[in-house]
C-alpha cells in the first residue's frame, strides 16, 4: 500500500515514534505529521510537511493545506520522495552502527 501512495499522513499524538515512518521513508514515501514526539526528530524538511499543533481545528485544516500544496507542486513531491530515501539510510541501523563505531 505505501508504494500506491503519494504520501502518508501520520497523526499520532501518543506514540512517541511510530515504525511506519521508518517503513514510508524506506518506501521513498514522504510524510505529512504533527510536529510533536518522535515525529518531529525522524521527519524533517527534507522528506516531508511537520504540522504545528495547538488545536483540533488547525490541524485538520494545515494538514488539508498541506496535501493541496504537495499535489498541486509534483517538482517538490519529487524531491521529498527523494529526501524521504536519503533520510530512511541516515537513519538506518548500519548508518547508526557507524556512528557508534566511530565514538
């Protein structure tokens, strides 16, 4: 399914770092999510759209705004797609498994 989708829209206010984010981005999946928890360090301006939180109401409407804007502009959907596969091996066991190496 991730790789029949344009994006994934992840709106999780409880887990703290939700494993499909990981499997989108491996995916070459951008992401649309709430700027809070986890969320907030795996998914940056180079593989998706981080929506601010302070209501109900504003979320649903930037989050709406958001994917009106990502398939209005296919240039920038190309490029987080591309952002999104750069960012899932920065984050990769191996990339992790290196750096802890090195220290």
């Amino acid at each position: 399914q991730l790789r029949r989708a344009d994006v994934l829209v992840f709106t999780s206010l409880r887990e703290t770092s939700g494993n499909v984010l990981l499997e989108a981005l491996a995916a070459g999946l951008p992401v649309v999510c709430l700027d809070h928890q986890g969320a907030r360090d795996i998914i940056d301006d180079s593989c998706g759209v981080r929506i601010a939180v302070s209501s109900p109401r504003q979320v649903e409407r930037d989050i709406a705004a958001a994917l009106r804007r990502l398939h209005a502009d296919r240039p920038r959907l190309a490029r987080l797609r591309a952002g999104a596969r750069a960012r899932a091996e920065a984050l990769s066991w191996a990339r992790n498994g290196a750096r802890m190496r090195e220290i």
